[in-house]
C-alpha cells in the first residue's frame, strides 16, 4: 500500500468504503471475488477498490487480537501478523507503567503500532520509530483513531540513543525471505543488538522458545500465555526484573503470575486420584514443580510436564482432571479396553511419548456412544496410559 491510498482511507469517502466493504465480507464470507465485485459497484477505481477490500478483510481477522479497536484500524498482512494479542500488549505496558509511573517509553521498530497503543493506555509517553514509511504512517492512523497520544517516526531503530527516554521496548524480527529463523544472531536486528539494550533499562520481546542458557544474569525472563496459547517470551533488564522466571496465564476470569520464588521444588511420585496438565507458559518458564507443589502433589516423571496429586485443586495455571483408571498401553490390550467400554469420540493428550495421536486414532478403530479423554505418558519411566475426565 502507498501512503497516499492510506491518506485517502482514512477520508470520510475512504471510510464509508470500507464500511461497505466490511459489510460485503460480513454478507459473503469467503468468497472474495463476490466482495470485490460488490464493492467496485460502488467504486470503479480499482487500485481503491482492492484497498478498502483489504482493510476490510484485514480488519474482520484483525477483531482476535484487538477486539472492538480493529475496526477502526489500520492494517497490512505482515503487520498483523506480527502484531501481539491487546490483552498480552495491555499486560506488558501496564507492567512497565507501574515500574516507571508516568514515564516514557521508545518502541524500537514499532510496526503499526500495536504495542504502542499500549503503552499510550497505560499512561506513558509513548514514541515509535520504524524504517517502514508506510507502517509509521499506519501507527500515526492508529493512534489518532483511538484518540491517543504518540509520537512515531520513520528511521533506524538500531541508530537511536535511548537514552533520553525512561525504557525501551523491542521486538526483534524472527522471520525471513525463507521462513522463521531460529539463530538469534538471524534476528533483525541481531542478539548482540539485544544484549546491547538490555544493559540498559528496557524489555525485549523474544521467540517463546528461547533457552534459559541465553537469558544474561540478572535479566528476568517472563513467558506469556493468553487463552491456553503461549505468545510470548519477554526478556526485562535487570533494573526492572523482580525475579529470574516468570510464567503469567491470561484468561477470560483475569491474569495470574507464577515466579521460580513460589516454587519450592517436588518429587516424583505414583498417580494419583488427579492429573495436571499445566500452562505451556509454565512448562516454558520451568515452574512445573510450583504447580505441583502448588496442588499438594509431585510429578509423574522427573522428566515429564504431568502433574500429579490426591486432591482436586481449581488452578490457573494447569488444567485438572480425575483419574477414570490405568489402562493397559500396548496398542492391542488398550483397543479392546477401549472397545469394551463403548468409547468411540476419543481426545488423546501425549507427552514424552512417541506416538501420534490422529494415528492411533485411526488404528484403534472405534464404535461406540460415549465420549473420553486418553493421556498417554512416562510414568516413573514406563509407558503408561490412563482414561480421565476433565473436572
């Protein structure tokens, strides 16, 4: 997109398009060539036209990460793409404002300005700088069509000095020509770019899977979860960490927090009456023994993330379920156990394993009404599978 066709969708004629654009994907989903054609009824200009069926699209997809905000948006695939979750963004900002109440913070290639926004509702200055011109272009449209306050602008985020500003905020590229890259130093900007910042006060939001042996002294590690889904690592400057790891659980009753302080270790143990399965924030951060201690219990395996205990606990960061019985785990045995109870819709959760689920599924060949869940796991080392129910 040119920043003159995003000049002309943010103009009241622009809009009223796009609005009849939204309401043709609305009225046709997934038949863009039908939007399209409804929407050049209305403006012949083609190079228009495709532009507000675009945002249109791209503003429908856009409602999962920013809700009621993303109709009024502004958006390019990649962008979105790459853009965090509001609730993970909001998390994140709010976090910074309480450490530096009122301050000011420089987003680091701030695309369209997702985590800008953030920062701006959490009460901070909040700045934006991007080597993109049209992504600035569309974190200014952002900005003002929410009514905050930013300041954004076109350059290189690796050649500012931060200095002037109470934090910085960065998230490195993880994608190229060929896909994801999985060497930091593939990053753009790079690792050593990374741990340049963090020696000063900032925060750096990384790939989740990124190993505890890569995190500096001092620097707080914190992953994220939002609806059961992990999204992010965040790595946090030693003058703003207040522990070494973090796992924080997003969901529709609130947000909690589990640190390695509430964790005071746990022992391998038989199965009992309940299973956990926790968080993959917590599994990510290597809290699962807190979870376990956390429900009066142990673990299944030393090496796998199970939890196991006597009592049912309600808990945010792992979910329970009520141990039905041991079955047997040689594939022949556990068909007919199966059979002989008349399951035929089963869910099958595996961990340290080998199996593939929708495999299995195929080859146990099932008939019947009822409904169950299968956990396949370690136990104490040996295969085991156990019938549960979700409580």
């Amino acid at each position: 997109m040119e920043i003159a066709t995003l000049d002309w969708l943010r103009t009241s004629e622009g809009e009223r398009l796009v609005a009849h654009a939204s309401r043709a994907w609305a009225d046709h989903p997934g038949d863009p060539v039908r939007v399209a054609n409804v929407v050049r009824r209305l403006e012949p200009d083609a190079e228009k036209a495709a532009a507000a069926t675009t945002q249109a699209q791209l503003r429908a997809k856009a409602a999962v990460k920013f809700g009621s905000a993303a109709p009024l948006m502004f958006f390019t695939p990649d962008a979105l793409e790459q853009a965090t979750r509001t609730r993970v963004a909001d998390h994140r900002a709010a976090r910074l404002a309480a450490a530096i109440p009122g301050g000011s913070v420089i987003d680091l290639g701030c695309g369209i300005g997702g985590d800008l926004l953030a920062f701006a509702r959490a009460g901070l200055v909040a700045a934006g700088i991007d080597q993109d011109p049209v992504r600035v272009a569309m974190a200014e449209a952002n900005l003002a069509a929410l009514g905050l306050a930013g300041a954004v602008m076109v350059g290189d985020a690796t050649t500012i000095d931060t200095g002037g500003f109470d934090a910085a905020f960065a998230d490195p590229a993880r994608r190229g020509g060929r896909g994801r890259v999985f060497d930091v130093e593939g990053w753009t900007p790079p690792w050593s770019w990374v741990l340049d910042l963090l020696a000063r006060r900032s925060l750096v939001k990384v790939a989740p899977g990124i190993g505890h042996d890569l995190v500096p002294p001092g620097v707080e590690a914190e992953w994220v979860s939002d609806g059961g889904e992990v999204k992010e690592a965040v790595l946090w400057s030693p003058s703003l960490a207040t522990t070494d790891r973090r796992a924080t659980v997003i969901g529709e009753g609130g947000l909690a927090t589990l640190t390695e302080d509430d964790d005071p270790g746990a022992e391998v143990r038989e199965v009992g009456a309940y299973l956990y399965e926790p968080d993959g924030a917590v599994i990510r951060a290597g809290l699962v023994t807190a979870v376990a201690a956390g429900v009066g219990g142990g673990l299944v395996d030393e090496h796998i993330a199970y939890v196991t205990g006597d009592d049912a606990f309600r808990t945010p960061f792992a979910r329970g379920y009520r141990v039905v019985e041991h079955l047997p785990y040689r594939e022949k045995q556990l068909r007919a156990a199966l059979h002989e109870r008349g399951i035929g819709r089963l869910t099958i959760k595996k961990r340290g394993v080998q199996v593939v689920p929708d495999e299995l599924r195929k080859r146990l060949a099932l008939r019947g009404d009822e409904e169950a869940t299968l956990v396949l796991t370690r136990v104490a080392g040996q295969g085991t599978a156990l019938l549960v129910e979700p409580f």
